[in-house]
C-alpha cells in the first residue's frame, strides 16, 4: 500500500469542520494518512507495495508514476544526483499531489532557514501592509482559497507577503507576485510557501525582476525580443510594423510565470521545469506561443494582436499544455548567444544611463546659462532706463538753460 503523510492543516474539512479522510482527485486505492507532529507543517512519504502497483506498472517494467514519485521525495539526497534523470521526470510532469513537497526538494526549500524566520515576521509590522491588503482580493478573486474577503486564503497570502515585505526591503511588495505566492499557498502552508518564494527570488532571477527598477525583466524582454528576430523573423518584422512591443504581451509571462496567462494546471506545468530548469524554460514556452500563434498573429493588427493574447492563445495552450511543453523542449537556442544579448544589454543600459548623466548635466547647465541670461537682461534694462532717465534729465537741463539764456537777452 502507498501510503502519504500529509500536513494535518492541509486536510479538507467538511461543512461541519470536521477532517475528511480522502483528498480530492487521490485514488480510493492509494490509502491516505494524515500525521500530526510536533512540526505540522512537516510532510512525510513512504513507499511499498501493493497489487494495485504491480497492476500498474507498465508493460516495458517501468513503474507508475506515484510509486516513483514516492521514491524520489522519500530519498531525494540519492535522487537528486541524478540531475538528468531528475530533469527528465519533472519534464513528464509531477503528479498534482506531490508538488507540495517536490517543488520544496527542487529549490532546496525543505530544510530553509526561512521557515523558522517566518513566525517572526508575521508579528511585525511591515510599511507595506496597505497596498497588499489592496491588492489581496485581486489575486485569484474566484479561486475557492481566495474569493472570500479577509478569509483564511486572504490571511495567509497576506502574511507571506507581508513576511517578505520584512524579509527583503529592497524588494518590498511588488504587484504581481501574489499570484506567485496565490499557487504557492494551494499547494503548501505559509511557512513552506515563504520558503520556496525566498528561493525563486533569491536563486531563480525573480528577485531582480522585481526590484524597483525591474531591470532584469528589461533583459528578459531584450533577450525575446532577439530570439523571436531570430527564429521568427515574419513575426518579429510583423510586430515592429504595428508597433507591437515585446513588453506588451510578454511582461507578465516573465513576472508571474504564466500563472495569469494560462490556466493553473498548465501553469504548474511550467513551474515544474522552472523550478528545475530556471528561467530557459520560460523562454522556452514563450517562444512555443509565439509558434502555435504565429499563423494567427501575422494576420492581426495591434488591436488584434492584444485580444489574441488575451483570450485566443491561452485557450489553444490550455486545450493541449502537453503539446505547448513538447513545443518548449525543443525549442533550441544558444546559452552563448543569451549570455551575448546580456552583455549587450548591459552595454546599452550603461550607454543610456551615461547619455541621462550627460543629459543632466546639459540641462543643469542650460538651467543656469538661462538664469545668467535673466540676469543679464535684468541688468541690461536697468542700464537702458538709467540711460533714459540720464538723457531725459540732460535734455530737460538743456531746455532750461535755453529759456534762462533767451530770457536774459531780452
């Protein structure tokens, strides 16, 4: 038998409040036990044997997926040296209710620092609380977890990110993110979802993409661009003659990771490899979008391009996520050639900042040459009217003296 231990604060309640024995979507043949430690949020795995699992293994041997999947958390100091077995799996995609735990192996969260930090945090005060108070109710705002205004989905989205908000305060709380942290909290507890946030902005990238000056999501958007110049000129050729920026349909794939483009199951998907893989992999199904659309795409205008973004492509991705990873996986492009667009990314962004230095300068001086010139001009009419009034005073002098002359005479 199979058996799971679960975190107990984890465990569906039924309308009494009561905890319920079974998980949705697990199969009545696998037996569920829930286990309560001295550390609830700890998650267990073990795995046997039972008929059921000698049925289900597949004809060439291989085992099922659960049983695999049992194994690989159940010994993940063993599995994980085995990096392109590890990558192959998660490509075949992890089953739904291992991801809790999984996702944690993948980024190193399950043994975090972070997790003990987070207690803390949660009884501090962050500068930040009102805009993520805000911003809760749009995040997911008809997922059951996070539809119910100030309920326990709301709470626990607001304490993680509340508790970055003091854990990183370069960073802060940026818009956004909560969707991040929205799946995160579907899968995990709030400690175990601060932990894997910390790794996926610390380790993955995102913490660059979120700083103030979001100059890492620049890059990104730089390196797409390039790519999709590359491998689909038509495409690229099409949305510069629109004035269809890269940044316009693409902003929120990098910053969200898909998790408001496409559908939750699909998205998951993706942050399967992500968290495997890193950002390649975002790239990767980018470019796999742009291909399945392409055809529709260069048919469209801005306006056009937009709605399709929006509504038609996530639908067509959502309808097979299988086809879009396949698509992904074989996507190739050149880690030298990325490494390349980031150092001429870099030399750009330095080019301009050194251009808005000089820029300043220039109008810094034109600011002063303008006040001289006030000033100058100031001066100069005081000089003319005290020139006037000294030639006005000449001539009525003169006057004067005329009429005193031309009385004496007579």
């Amino acid at each position: 038998m199979f058996h799971v231990f679960l975190d107990h604060r984890n465990i569906p309640m039924d309308d009494t409040g009561t905890s319920m024995n079974t998980v949705q979507g697990l199969s009545p043949d696998y037996e569920v036990t829930w286990a309560y430690h001295e550390r609830p949020s700890n998650i267990f795995i073990s795995a046997g044997t039972s008929s059921l699992q000698e049925r289900e293994r597949c004809e060439d041997g291989e085992e099922d997926n659960w049983t695999v999947w049992g194994k690989i958390a159940n010994d993940w100091d063993a599995y994980k040296k085995k990096s392109n077995y590890i990558k192959d799996m998660v490509r075949k995609g992890i089953p739904h209710h291992f991801r809790g735990i999984i996702w944690q192996l993948l980024c190193d969260a399950h043994n975090s620092p972070e997790k003990d930090q987070f207690a803390e945090y949660i009884k501090a005060t962050s500068a930040c609380e009102k805009v993520i108070r805000r911003d809760i109710a749009r995040t997911y705002p008809e997922h059951d977890l996070f539809k119910e205004k100030d309920g326990v989905g709301q709470e626990s989205l607001f304490n993680v990110m509340k508790a970055y908000s003091l854990h990183d305060r370069e960073v802060g709380y940026c818009q956004g993110s909560g969707f991040i942290v929205g799946l995160l909290l579907m899968l995990m507890p709030e400690e175990e979802a601060f932990a894997v946030f910390v790794k996926l902005m610390k380790d993955y990238r995102m913490r660059d993409m979120f700083k103030p000056s979001m100059a890492e999501l620049g890059l990104c958007m730089y390196q797409l661009e390039n790519l999709v110049q590359e491998l689909m000129p038509d495409l690229h050729n099409h949305f510069n003659s629109q004035s269809f920026h890269t940044s316009m349909y693409a902003s929120s794939w990098f910053l969200t990771l898909f998790t408001t483009a496409l559908a939750l199951p699909t998205a998951c998907r993706i942050i399967d490899v992500f968290l495997s893989e890193g950002m390649d992999i975002i790239f990767k199904v980018a470019l796999a979008l742009l291909q399945m659309g392409k055809e529709d795409l260069l048919c469209l205008d801005m306006e056009g391009m937009l709605k399709y973004f929006q509504k038609e492509l996530p639908v067509r991705a959502d309808s097979d996520p299988e086809a879009v990873m396949n698509i992904a996986y074989n996507v190739k492009f050149n880690a030298k050639r990325m490494q390349k667009l980031k150092k001429e990314y870099t030399v750009m962004k330095t080019k301009e900042q050194e251009d808005m230095v000089e820029l300043r300068r220039l109008r810094q001086e034109n600011r002063l040459l303008k006040q001289r010139v006030e000033l100058l001009e100031a001066e100069s009419s005081e000089l003319a009217q005290r020139l006037v009034r000294g030639q006005v005073s000449r001539a009525e002098e003169e006057e004067t003296t005329f009429v005193v002359q031309r009385s004496c005479k007579r």
